[in-house]
C-alpha cells in the first residue's frame, strides 16, 4: 500500500521546506543542544528568530521577530524562541489545536 504524504505550502503557494509542526520540533531541538547557553548568557528576554534549525537572528520584540519570519519564510516555516524562557505546554488542548 502506497504511503500518503501530503506537502505544506505557505499561502503564496510556494512548498514549506517541513510542516509547521516539525520546523517547531527541530529548531527547538537545535536551541536546546547548540544554541541555549551562548544565548541565555548574551541575549536573556530577548527573541530568536530560527529556521531550519539555525538561530537567523535576535530582536528585542516578538512582534519584529514574528514579522520578519512571515516576510522572509512565509507561515509555519519558522519558530520564535524567547531566550531564557521555557516553553509553556498546553498538553491535551495543544493536541487539539
């Protein structure tokens, strides 16, 4: 039996180098392993821009940062990181979501 696979793609239809959800995953993952010390140390409170895993820039704002990555990447291409904070779980209503 053939494996379905669908593809993201952002709303100006270009195709999403991962889906949303596994962009979050790994740029999280790429903080926590390589980035989160050197950051904590140099950036506390302020805000990581990533994609595909690498930490693209810091901004003071979320909202900068947040708009920035929909210029650049488009939606669900990449993930806010608020150095210095954990990320808050939203367990079985975030499944939902």
């Amino acid at each position: 039996m053939a494996e379905a696979r669908t593809e993201a793609r952002t709303e100006g239809g270009e195709a999403m180098s991962e889906p949303p959800e596994s962009q979050a995953r790994s740029n999280y993952e790429a903080y926590m392993a390589r980035h989160r010390e050197e950051l904590e140390r140099e950036h506390s409170g302020r805000v990581a821009l990533m994609h595909n895993g690498e930490v693209e820039a810091i901004y003071n704002d979320e909202q900068d940062a947040y708009q920035i990555g929909v210029e650049k990447h488009g939606l669900g291409n990449f993930s806010l990181q608020v150095i210095g904070e954990e990320p808050v779980s939203l367990g079985f209503i975030g499944a939902l979501l």
